[in-house]
C-alpha cells in the first residue's frame, strides 16, 4: 500500500517494503489467545489496572491503527469495526494470528529481552519460527540478580555469583538490559560499587526480602554493579528510558540523567541503546551526538502515537547522527504490535526522509543509504550480528 505517497517517499516506502528490518529491541508474542479484556490492557501502555468496562481500548490512536493497518491481514477491510476485528481474529486462533502478523513485520533478526512475562509469551526461537528470521536474546541484568536471591545466595558469595552467571548468559545472547529507569529512576549513584559495598547492599536486599517476600531489586547500587559488570564483558547495554507504565517516575527516566554514567570510560567502550526515549527523544538525539557510542530508537512509541509517528521519526533524526538510530518495535503480547510497529516505523520514514529529497535538501542515494542504516546496517554493526538476511 503506497499511502497516497508520491515522489521520493513511494519510491523509499518501496525500497523498505523489501528491506528486511533488524528489530533491535522486542519481546514476545502471546502463546495463547488472550481474552477481549486482556487483549485491550495490552493496548494500554501506562495503565496497569484493567480498563472500565465502558472503556474502548479500540478508542485510542494504537487501537485506530491496528484497524486501519492489521484488519486487512485478517481478511478484513481497512477501519473495521471492534466487534469485527476481534470476532475475525477469535475465529482464527492465535497461531494463524501470529503467523500473518510477524511474517508481515518484515524482520531478519529479532533482539528478544526475555526478562518479561516470559511463561506468557513465545520464545525467541518460537518467535523466530513463527515470523522468520533469526532470534538472539538480550538478556535482563535485574532477572540475573533475582534469580540469585530467589535460590538463596549469600551477600558473601554474591558478586562472584553474578560474575559467572552473567558469563554465561552473555555466551548465548547479544546485549543486556536494563530496566534502572522503574527500579530507581537515573538520578541516583552509578559509579562501580567495590565487592564489599556489593555485600553491604544484598545483605540489606535479602533482609527486605525476609520481611516483604518479594525478590523485586531496587537498589541502584546493585543495578549499578550489574551494569558495570557487563560493560567488563562488553556487552551492549540496552537502557529503558521515557514511555512505561506508572510504576515508573517518568521524571527521572529523563536520559540527560545518565550523562554522568556515560562519561566514565568503561561504559564509554561498549555501545549504550536508549530505548524508546518518547517524550525525551531529543535528550537522546544529544546524547547520541555528544556520545559516539550512544544509540537511540523511538520503538514503542510509534506504535502507541500511531497516525503522530510521522512527527516522532521526524524528530528521532533532528540531532542524532545517522549511524548511531536504530529501529525498534518493542512489541510484547499482540503480534499485532509487531507488525505495526514495522509498518508505521516504514510509512513514517518514508514520509520524513521522502520529504527532504523532495525539498532537494537530500539526495536520493544519500535518502536510501540513510534509511537502510536505520533499518538494519546500524543494528548489525552495533550488536555484531551476521551481515545476512538482506
């Protein structure tokens, strides 16, 4: 579908329609078919509460653009009605759901974080089987510190542990992350702790443990310990930063807070990925220009801005060198969110980039070089993915 797209961008929109995408930062689709009220939380970012029953999850700019944009993979027609989207996709069963959908998006490689209702969802390489494609994990620093607690580590034995632990892992995966944005927020300390301040602070996380039976870590200490660990290893370093659910402070996911942490030269030798960063998109196109190591994507976002991702993409290339964006969708449950986060990440940067040949401020080789870095060529060259697949 070409948009009404004339010019430049039906010709890019055409190009990427046959460039399959690296998508950097995923998690993944629902194994069982959800019922209606839980398919509507997964339309909801910020809201942890199930909806009001008088609520339309439908009624919002992602839920416009899954029936705008999924309803014709369904059999259906273009703005179909709730009730006959949801009948249509009920009738074929999340397997063919996810069949259409995730072979739809396009992908060569998905980045899978598989730190997150992981018993709910495919795993990266049922995701991989379902849409094509290669899976690599990323692996979610918190869990690794959890799973410690949870099979009763000592503080004595506790940063050895670690060390070993996230050796091993890393032997399987391509990056780590980590989600310090809910567990502290960015403005707290995240110098190197020493072995003895490790010991000091578990002993303090398993007394919380005793008292409140919940595993969760929360200490910036520890988080900052994992963090510098894997920096050791090299490891990229994915980072949540911006749009989440409310049991962030979105206040202090602000990514200009890690300016400090990204001074240090350890963590200046491993590539940094500032995941999603709506509403703070341009901190990061600054970071991501001071910072030679720094990457950004606005994945997530897209999707739930829907028919305004035109204006986030566009913003997303304001400052930000080229060779340091990525493309993302972070799609988790619905495998609609993968496909769309695809098709409106491609409509939009065809429409931007398009814009600029048009305008003759661009070259159209320059235009087509640009989005396929994005696409792809970053992303493989970040992480060291193998250069197949396009």
């Amino acid at each position: 579908m070409t948009l009404g797209l004339d010019g430049a961008a039906r010709d890019l929109l055409a190009e990427l329609a046959a460039t399959p995408l690296v998508d950097h930062h995923v998690h993944g689709a629902f194994r069982a078919a959800p019922s209606r009220a839980a398919y509507g939380d997964a339309l909801n970012e910020a809201d942890t509460d199930p909806l009001l029953p008088d609520v339309d999850p439908f009624d919002s700019q992602v839920g416009f653009a899954v029936r705008a944009w999924c309803a014709p993979l369904l059999g259906l027609d273009r703005h179909a009605s709730p009730d006959d989207y949801w009948a249509r996709r009920s009738e074929l069963g999340e397997d063919e759901v996810n069949r259409r959908f995730l072979a739809a998006a396009g992908v060569s490689d998905w980045l899978v974080d598989t730190g997150h209702r992981a018993d709910d969802l495919l795993t990266p390489t049922e995701l991989a089987a379902t849409g094509g494609g290669r899976a690599h994990e990323v692996v979610r620093l918190e869990s690794l510190a959890e799973s410690l607690v949870a099979d009763g580590i000592e503080p004595t034995a506790y940063a050895a542990a670690f060390r070993t632990l996230l050796a091993e892992r890393a032997r399987g995966g391509v990056a780590v992350k980590s989600v310090l944005a809910y567990r502290a927020g960015f403005d707290v300390d995240l110098s190197r702790p020493s072995d003895a301040q490790v010991e000091h602070h578990v002993a303090a996380w398993l007394r919380d443990v005793a008292r409140t039976g919940s595993v969760r870590l929360t200490d910036p200490r520890l988080i900052a310990f994992g963090i510098h660990e894997a920096a050791e290893l090299g490891l990229p370093l994915q980072l949540h930063v911006g749009l989440g659910d409310r049991d962030m402070d979105l206040r202090r996911s602000d990514p200009l807070l890690l300016t400090d942490l990204l001074r240090l030269p350890e963590i200046a030798r491993v590539p940094v990925m500032l995941l999603h960063c709506y509403p703070f998109e341009r901190q990061a196109g600054y970071l991501a220009q001071a910072f030679r190591n720094v990457f950004l994507d606005v994945g997530l976002s897209v999707n739930f801005i829907g028919a305004r991702a035109t204006a986030l993409v566009a913003r997303s290339l304001e400052l930000a060198p080229f060779g340091q964006v990525l493309y993302s969708s972070d799609a988790c449950g619905p495998s609609e969110l993968h496909f769309l986060g695809a098709r409106l990440w491609r409509n939009a940067i065809a429409r931007v980039v398009g814009g600029f040949v048009d305008a003759d401020e661009w070259s159209a080789v320059d235009a087509s070089r640009v989005v396929r870095m994005i696409a792809r060529d970053n992303a493989v060259r970040a992480y060291g993915l193998p250069a197949t697949g396009s």
